[in-house]
C-alpha cells in the first residue's frame, strides 16, 4: 500500500492552457456576411459572393481562436502531451523528452511582450525521420519546463538566455538544442 503511494506522488502534471485571443474581429466578419442576407441587399451576385466569402472566412477565424483556447499542453514526468479537443486532424499529440531535439522562441516585433513571442518545439517521433513542430503561445513557465526536461541548452551566441526576460531590442528567433 505504501509503495503505490509513493509512486502517485511522484508523478507530476503541470497542465498550461492555450490562450485567449480576441475574437471580435471574426465575430465581427462572420455577422456581416450573415447580416447581408438578412437585409436583403444580396440581390447581385457579386454582393451574395462577397458575403459567403465573409461567412466562411468569420467561421474560419472563429475555429482558429476556439482551437487556440482549448488547447492544454501538459508536462509530466514522461512527456509533454499536446491536449486540443477541437482539432479534428491531431487531437492529442505526446512528445516524450527524449526526442525533442529542439526549441525555439520566436520574437515577432522589436519591444515585444510575451503576446508576440510563440514557442516552437520540433520533435522527432522514435523510429521516424520526420520532424514534428508544435506551435504554441509563449509561457515562460512552460519554455522553461521543456528546456529543463529535455535537456536543452541555449545555442551559443543566442541573445535570450532566460524566460523571463524576452528581448527588447530586436525581433528573432531563440533556439536551445
């Protein structure tokens, strides 16, 4: 009884949540491509186009924001397991540390704040040739979790050494092997 006791508290879960982005601006699309029907002015065709092209492009959007949030990223003992209940091609992917071979924090503008940094993590499943990335939104708390347990270290030379900290003077991208 003891030992099995022992070895529940010895597995750990960190479990990070994808996040939020704002969605008004897909709202916003998806309504006016409904809203053209329902005034009435979808007599030309060009018009009736233009609103089907809003109503596809609003959903597409809305999707994407949805994906984004539902997505978990959880960190145990064994691996880093990508969670997203809504992305029907992949919905759950588990990437053992030992065969992440590399990360890389993606800065996308000069004075950036972690909203404009991505983490990418490039895996290569065992047995396989194939390199597997796996965007997600930059948490330094996570970054440094998949560092730690895949034994990463910094790329000599790279300007971003730790996670708390993202480079303010200019855009790139970071990479730890």
């Amino acid at each position: 009884m003891a030992e099995s006791l022992q070895a529940e508290a010895s597995i750990e879960r960190l479990i990070f949540k994808g996040k939020s982005k704002a969605m008004g601006a897909a709202i916003a699309v998806l309504a006016a491509g409904l809203l053209t029907f329902s005034m009435g002015i979808n007599r030309v065709f060009f018009v009736e186009a233009m609103a089907w092209t809003f109503i596809v492009w609003g959903a597409l959007l809305l999707y994407g924001h949805i994906i984004d949030y539902s997505t978990t990223y959880e960190v145990t003992d064994d691996a880093l397991i990508v969670r997203s209940p809504l992305r029907f091609w992949s919905l759950g992917r588990s990437m053992d540390w030992g065969h992440i071979k590399r990360m890389n924090v993606v800065v996308g503008r000069v004075e950036a704040e972690a909203e404009d940094a991505t983490v990418q993590v490039i895996y290569t499943p065992e047995g396989s040739t194939q390199m597997i990335r796996e965007d997600m939104p930059f948490n330094a708390a996570l970054a440094q979790e998949i560092v730690t347990r895949a034994g990463l270290k910094a790329v000599k030379g790279s300007g971003m050494t730790r996670f708390d900290a993202i480079p303010q003077d200019a855009k790139g991208q970071y990479t730890w092997q």
